[in-house]
C-alpha cells in the first residue's frame, strides 16, 4: 500500500472507503429512483466535488491509492447527484406555466 504513512493508516483507509461507498449508496440510488435532486443544496455539491479533488491531488502527492479511491467515489457520487440537479433545474426553467416539469 502507502509506504509513506504510519503502520495502521492503510486500515483506516480501507474502512474510510467502505463507509465512503455505504453513505454515498443511499442518496445515489434515491436519485435515481425519484429521478430529482431538488433538495440538495448546489453549492453542498460544488464544495463536495471541489473539495474531493484536493484530496485526490494530495493523495496523488503522498502517494495513497486508497487516499484517492476514497475520494474519487464522492466525486462520482457527486456528480451523478448534480446531473440530476442541474437536469432538473433545466426542466423547472424551461416550463413558464408555472407546473411541475416531467422528467
């Protein structure tokens, strides 16, 4: 694994990426079953992907594969979310009837 961290913290990494996947899971599958983002703030995601690059970048820097994984699966997460954000903020914007839009 990382032969610059301590003993122990490719551990800590492997756990941090199953819970990673684990909390990631359910918002991801509620999207794409309700097939809306609506009430996920935009800026919560901006800074949840801007915020995961850095730290794929560090780990890149240290050299941590599962410091990078980790990260790379709230990127993708992320921007599975903000697809359906933005799809869905397109629709609302397109409708001048004032109804609801179909996806």
């Amino acid at each position: 694994m990382s032969e610059k961290l301590p003993p122990g913290m490719d551990a800590l990494l492997v756990i941090a990426n199953v819970l990673n996947v684990v909390y990631n899971m359910p918002q991801v599958v509620q999207t794409y079953k309700t097939r809306s983002a609506g009430d996920i703030n935009k800026w919560f995601l901006a800074l949840r992907i801007v915020c995961s690059a850095i730290w794929v970048l560090y780990g890149l820097f240290i050299g941590s594969a599962l410091l990078m994984l980790n990260n790379c699966v709230t990127i993708s997460a992320s921007v599975f979310i903000s697809y359906y954000k933005v799809r869905e903020s397109g629709h609302k914007t397109d409708n001048q009837d004032g109804e609801e839009a179909r996806p």
